[in-house]
C-alpha cells in the first residue's frame, strides 16, 4: 500500500439493472440480487475488497430507493458512508459525490481513491486485488488516472474500448518523468510483489462496429473498458475542475455543509443541477487528448481476471454453462431434446421438450420468456411497462 496516502474504495451502486427484469426491480436491482452464488453481486464486490480496505474506507454511492437495502447488505459499512444521490446524474456526479466526502474525512488531507462498479463478476479474486493494489501505487505517484483493462476474449460490440501506447517505464523515459515508473517497479520488486505492464492510453473508442472490434483484438493494444479506475483525490479534483467547472464549483459549495443538518437539504437543491455525464466522456477521454496532456497522466494495467460485466441473463448463461448446449436451471428440471436453456424458476419443476437457447425467468408476479440471442432487448421490456405505467411490475 502507498506510504502515507490512505486508500479508499467507492462502489457504485446506483444501477437498475434493466436487463434483469423480472428479478431486478427498482428496489431490488441487479447489484442486490444473488444473481451467482449466494451473496448479492454487492456483497462479492464488498467481500473482494476486504482484503485490500478496512469496512472504515469503503463508500458505497447509490440512490434513496436503495440505500436502506444496501445498508443491509453490508451492516459493518458505517451508514454515513452510504452515500444517497436524490436523482441519477450518472458516474461523473456520483463520484465527485464520494471524492468531497473522502476529502472532508479525511480532513483535507489527500488521499487514493479506487472507484469500482457493484455488480461485476471476477473469478481470480486473488490476482484481482494484487492488480488492486499495483493501481493504486500507480496513483500513488502523481497526477494520474489508472483504469484496469479487461483483455478482450471475443470482438464483443457491446463495450468500450482502451487503446494502449508507451510502455509507462518507457514513456517515462522520453518524457523526463522516469523516476516515478522507476520507483514503482523497485518498490514492487522490493517488496516480492508482482510488477504487471503498465502502459500509456491512447484513446478511449465507445461499442465498435464488428469488423472494428475483430480489429482490435487482433490488434493486442486494445482492452474493455470495465469502469475500475484509479487516482489520487487531488488528481481527480482537480480534473473535475478542468473538465466540468459547474459541478466542481457546486459540489465544492455542498462539502461545507457535510456532518450538518444543512447537507440534506443542500444535496437534493444542487445535486438535480449537475452534469449528467459519465466519467468517462467528462474525463477520462478529455484527459487523453494531447493538449491536455499536462493535467494527468492516463495509464492502463492489464487485467486478466475472469471479468464479465454481468450484463443480461445470457451472460449468466455464459459463465455458469460448463459445457455447448447445457441446460441451466435454478430448481429440478427434466429436459428432453432441449439444449443451451437458462430456466429461473426455484419453486416449480420446469419440463423443457424440443426447446434452444431460451430464457425462462419466473417471479411470482411476472415470467420472462425470450431467446438468449434477444437478452440485452428485455431492458426495452422495461421501457414500454415505463411507458404504460405499469409501476407494480417495475
């Protein structure tokens, strides 16, 4: 862990997860749902990171609807770091949310900050919180902006994209700052640990067309952008200023009044008025265009985790079939020429005949039903109840 920087966790766990109707609910989104396993997605994402940070400095920023379900799920985080936004303003808000209250505790002293999505499955949880740590060390050194990238399995075109440059330790080099890669490595290498490739961002490329992404990964220099990111407080304060004045300047009015009775009242006056904007677009990609070359540094770590992102029940599927074909069912099931099914229905026995590459997911109030080709359509599902105010499946 860095010398005298306290390091800090912020999960965002603000989602809906849309495409897990009809389990995912506005109350009960993907992220508290045991959707793998037997604890919540939340809880495995908490569970991964204890090792790397006290339950003393881990944040967890969500929304009012679930904010009393994410203090359940986690009852040795301290409530006051359950941070509640009054409305989505998407990650850029949410985060300078956590970096003003990571401030404020931390007394104006700087401090890291490692900002991680609620609802990701990781399979190597030991290498994923030693990559944890080799970021934050990264940070540690200056003004820069760490991602870990996900090293591409298959041309998906669902995801961002992170194009790599330089070799950090040879970016360093050319550009005079060679002491601080140089630095890394020796404290690394000091202290048994392993010293992974860091290297220079390029660009930041959004949902590729197929013949772009079969590019990329023939490439090797590009990786998925899974939203795992890393900085100093400072580092990113001071981008927030550079890039999104307005928010910087309110977000900076709010801080004062957090610990006192006006900050409720504060934050649902200021809050709806910030950008909504996604990190992403307000920051990290401004950060790598040349003219902005002077404010931070963005670099990537390779992560070769066992990531999925978790994004529809075809990626449950994905993960949880052994084998081509295998039928998937959360209670008995009795299967006759059916193949490839991914069948939810706990209480009741579930007969498939002459049936592929279905989803069948049951509540007792709703049933989806659709082909696993047609997973990422089931958040339009939840669009048109939406629009047909149907609140009591929503």
């Amino acid at each position: 862990m860095p010398g005298k920087l306290t390091a800090h966790a912020v999960i965002l766990a603000g989602g809906r997860g849309t495409r897990f109707w009809p389990r995912s609910r506005t109350r009960t989104p993907k992220q508290l749902l045991n959707i793998v396993g037997k604890k919540t997605m939340l809880q495995q994402t908490a569970w991964r990171l204890a090792p790397v940070f006290p339950a003393a400095r881990l944040w967890v920023v969500t929304n009012d609807e679930q904010v009393r379900a994410v203090r359940h799920n986690l009852p040795r985080l301290p409530p006051r770091q359950a941070l509640s936004e009054p409305v989505g303003r998407s990650t850029a808000a949410a985060i300078a949310l956590a970096a003003i209250h990571i401030h404020r505790a931390s007394r104006g002293a700087d401090a890291l900050m490692a900002v991680l999505p609620a609802d990701h499955y990781i399979a190597d949880a030991p290498r994923y919180q030693g990559l944890v740590r080799a970021a934050l060390d990264v940070a540690a050194e200056g003004p820069r902006l760490v991602i870990l990238g996900v090293p591409p399995t298959h041309p998906e075109t669902g995801f961002g994209y992170i194009e790599r440059g330089e070799a950090w330790d040879e970016l360093s080099r050319l550009s005079g700052e060679r002491p601080s890669a140089a630095r890394w490595q020796e404290q690394r290498a000091q202290a048994g640990a392993p010293v992974p490739p860091v290297f220079a961002v390029r660009r930041f490329t959004e949902k590729p067309s197929l013949d772009d992404a079969q590019r990329y990964m023939a490439s090797g220099d590009y990786y998925w952008n899974a939203g795992m990111f890393f900085w100093r407080v400072s580092t990113f304060l001071d981008c927030l200023r550079l890039y999104l004045p307005k928010t910087h300047a309110a977000l900076l009015r709010l801080a004062g009044d957090i610990g006192t009775a006006r900050y409720g009242r504060g934050l649902r006056r200021i809050y709806p008025q910030l950008e909504n904007i996604s990190v992403d677009y307000a920051i990290m990609e401004p950060a790598t265009r040349p003219e902005n070359a002077g404010a931070a540094r963005v670099l990537v770590i390779p992560a070769e985790v066992g990531w999925s992102d978790m994004g529809s029940w075809s990626a449950v599927y994905d993960l949880l079939a052994k084998s081509k074909g295998e039928n998937i069912s959360a209670g008995p099931l009795a299967a006759m020429d059916a193949e490839g099914n991914f069948l939810w229905s706990p209480k009741k026995f579930v007969g498939a005949v002459g049936v592929r590459d279905l989803i069948l997911v049951e509540t007792d109030d709703a049933i989806l039903l659709c082909p696993r080709s047609r997973a990422q359509d089931v958040g339009k599902l939840v669009k048109w109840l939406e629009e047909r105010k149907k609140k009591s499946l929503l």
